[in-house]
C-alpha cells in the first residue's frame, strides 16, 4: 500500500517532522499492550511502526535513532491486535421476497454502496480482518481483491461464495441451489474456479450432499464451512469438514431419542427451532457430549454468532434490538424492520420460551471452549440487528456474559481467528514483523469486557484512523 502523504500524516498526527516522511516511522508511544495469546499487559510501551508493518516494540524512552520520527502520544491508553469477524457478510443486501407466476424466491440485493459502507464501519470498531462466509461469490471476491489492491478501504477478507443448499425455492444473490441437475460438486468446482477461499456448505444439504461438497472442496484446495440443519455436528466431524458456524447445532439425532420423534411431529419450520431444539436438548446426555468431544479431537473452529440469536429472542423489546442501527446502512435497518426478521410472525409466547432457553445457550458454548473446541468471533454482521463493527464488541461480551474469561474471548477475536484464517504469521499478535493492524482502546478490556467499544483509533496496514472519520466518511 502507498505510503502516507505528507498531509495526511498531518491530518491523522497532529504532528509530523519532514525526517519521519523519509524513513516512513511512526511511534505510538505511552501504552500499554494487550497480548491475548500470553495474557500478558505490557505497561509504558512504544510502538514503532514502519510502512505496513511493526519494525519494533519496546519500553520507556524511545531510542535517539527514532528522534526524526513522527509521534502519537497514546498515554494511558491500551494497544492490542485489530479484531477479527469470522461471520461478516460483507455483501449481503436487503432481502426481500419476490412472486413471480405463482413462484416465490427471495432476492439478496447487494450493492457497492452498502459494502463501502460496513466496510468502514468495521474498521472503526477496531475490526481490521474478515471472514465472509457466504454471499453474492464475485462479489465477494470483487471485495476481496479491491481491499488488496488498495482500491477499497476495509478490513483484509477471506471470502466464500454463495452458499451451497437444497433450498424450498430459489433465493438470488446468497444461494447455489442444489437441485436435479445442480449438484453440490459442480457449485464447489465452480465457485473454486472463481476464486474463493472457502465453500459453505448449507442446512438444507443431505450427509450425501455434504460428503460429496468437502471431497470436491479438498481436491480444489478449498476450506468448507458448514451452517448444518438436520445433519448433526457429529457426523459434520466425520465427514472431514473444516469449520462449523452458529451455536444451533439443531439436529434431531442430536437429542434424545426418547425425545427425538416428538420433536419432529411438533416442529415448527425456520427460526422457531432455535428455542424449540433447545427445550428438548440434554446438555449433558451422550448425544451432546459425544458431540462435543468429536468436535474437540478434531480440533474444529466453530464462531457461535450469539448476537444473532440474542437479538431475535428478544426482538419484542424495541430499545434493545434497535440500540445499535445507526451504525447500519439505513436502507438494511429499514428491510429488517419490515422485511426479513428471524423472529417474524412469533408471538409473545416464542419470545418467552426463547429468552427461557437462552442459559441454555450461553452453556452449550461455554461447554464447546471448556473442552478445548477452537472458538472464534464471529456476528453474522448484515443478517437482522447485527449491525457492522459494534457487534464484534457485542459479541465478546455475550460471550464472557456466558462464562468465558475475558482473555480468552479476547484471543477468539485476534490470535485465533488468525490462526483459522491461516494469516497468523502475519497478524493477530503485536510484534516486530507482523503487520501493524492495531486497535487502541481507552480501557483494559482483559479487566471490562465492554472497554472494547470504546475505540480511540485504528491502525490497518500501517495507516492510523480515527472511529469518527471513517464514520463520517461512511455517511457520504
């Protein structure tokens, strides 16, 4: 990426010596670091940033060699690796049904306008690197590729294209539908040819379907994601896939089966099943332990996306849903208003039994992280309510609100969402050679876990931003 121009380093500085534009350095100095992966705060740093990378870290005063350098004066402040969502869908657009002759299908209507727009918001959050794991493919390659070549100012991202299902009908812009004469293989040796680095596998898929999308991802040397309905976890494990998504593993072998054939002559289709496989679910029969142990073993990441669900079980009280739109592009906030909703059509009743469920919930993945399942962070930013950027911290804090310590989920959100991503010899951890990709904060969110909204400024390859001008510059 370029190097700064004189009046920009001005603009985000403050001040800046003609010597520091020739050698390139910047010096944070006065913080404290944050490191996740040691669980190490490292008091009076400065940090010395050079082009896109770190050059060096070190205590008290700056070296004389680096008296020409230009300076930010971080006291009192705390420096950790920018953050990482590991569920951002970056291009999707409003949804809305369509009816045309009879038949129905769903359009995900993306656009530039809405991309540009998240993709500042997440950098103003501190979120400096994303997985997409579904959407519009050469979309999301477009953005992919745009963010590297400098073109597009946004978080780094590996990308998956549609996702692959046996959906009811057709749903443009998100889904490869599967179909008598589209099989899963075709859609993953397509969207490979296209560039991805990942192919989600989806809920409707049969173990069939699913067996036959990781065979044709390994031989394209692609990584599969699997957002699963009725096939279980366990046999997700089996089958060889790479990583799972969202805390619902709703499949009916998953309870037990004393359970299981009442379950499946009372279910209700779409989002119900996310409170109704809850009430049925023992925690700590074989089903679950088996499981989670499977899961564990093999070492298979999973990001639980809590918010999303947190939002739609209690989608009846406005003030909570509604606390973070502002940070969403308007025309997303008006669709999930009168739109697409995971809790339409629910009464007063769903609400209750869901929000009854929620301890459930919290424990199931408080039980995937005591037993060593590799967790992530992940939102499912641009799905109802989760707004871009904000939702990362409010995610991290849904998770210590489940029990997980506040370093560890810390370390979800940076070092091992690098190590998923395979990026983790270049970012994810502050040190000497890896890219500067810095989030400054005003507190120590090891102590408070909500001290990672409060955001003072954003390195990203280098380049220093302040929340409120990208922000602003999202609004334009």
């Amino acid at each position: 990426m370029r190097m700064r121009s004189l009046f920009a380093a001005l603009l985000m500085l403050g001040t800046v010596s003609l010597p520091a534009l020739a050698t390139g350095e910047t010096i944070y100095t006065g913080v404290t670091i944050l490191d996740p992966l040691t669980k190490h705060r490292l008091p009076d740093r400065y940090v010395v940033v050079l082009g896109e990378r770190i050059e060096t870290i070190g205590q008290g005063r700056v070296p004389r060699r680096y008296a020409g350098a230009a300076r930010a004066k971080m006291t009192g402040r705390f420096a950790m690796p920018g953050l990482f969502d590991t569920h951002a869908h970056i291009t999707l657009g409003p949804v809305t049904p369509q009816v045309n002759d009879g038949a129905v299908s769903l359009m995900v209507a993306g656009s530039d306008a809405i991309t540009r727009h998240d993709a500042l918001m997440l950098l103003a959050a501190g979120v400096t690197t994303i997985r997409d794991p579904g959407g519009d493919t050469a979309r999301a390659v477009a953005y992919r590729d745009a963010v590297k070549a400098g073109r597009l100012r946004g978080p780094e991202a590996k990308v998956a294209g549609a996702v692959i299902d046996r959906s009811a009908f057709p749903v443009r812009g998100l889904v490869d539908r599967v179909d008598d004469t589209h099989d899963v293989a075709g859609y993953v040796q397509a969207q490979a040819r296209a560039g991805v680095n990942y192919v989600k596998l989806y809920e409707a898929l049969t173990p069939s379907d699913l067996a036959s999308g990781i065979q044709a991802a390994n031989a394209a040397g692609v990584t599969t994601i699997a957002h699963l309905g009725d096939v279980s976890w366990a046999e997700a494990a089996r089958l060889g896939i790479d990583s799972l998504v969202h805390a619902m593993p709703i499949s009916p072998y998953l309870l037990p089966s004393d359970r299981r054939a009442a379950y499946l002559a009372q279910r209700r289709p779409g989002p119900y099943a996310f409170f109704e496989w809850y009430e049925q679910a023992d925690l700590d029969g074989p089903e679950i332990t088996t499981m989670i142990r499977t899961v564990a073993e093999k070492r298979i990441p999973v990001d639980a996306t809590l918010i999303a669900f947190n939002l739609a079980f209690h989608g009846d009280d406005l003030a909570y849903r509604d606390r973070d739109v502002a940070w969403a592009y308007p025309a997303m906030v008006e669709n999930w208003k009168t739109a697409f909703r995971f809790d339409l059509g629910w009464k007063s009743d769903d609400y209750t039994r869901a929000q009854a469920v929620w301890p459930k919930v919290q424990r199931f993945v408080r039980m995937l992280h005591e037993a060593g399942v590799p967790l992530t962070i992940g939102t499912d930013m641009n799905n109802p309510f989760v707004a871009p950027g904000v939702s990362v911290a409010r995610e991290a804090e849904l998770h210590v609100a489940a029990g997980i310590p506040a370093w560890d989920v810390l370390r979800m959100a940076t070092s091992n969402a690098a190590h998923l991503l395979k990026l983790d010899d270049r970012t994810g951890r502050l040190q000497s050679g890896m890219e500067a990709d810095i989030l400054f904060l005003d507190a120590d969110p090891s102590i408070d876990i909500h001290a990672l909204s409060q955001v003072t400024g954003v390195v990203e390859n280098g380049r220093y931003h302040r929340p409120a001008d990208l922000k602003a510059e999202a609004k334009r």
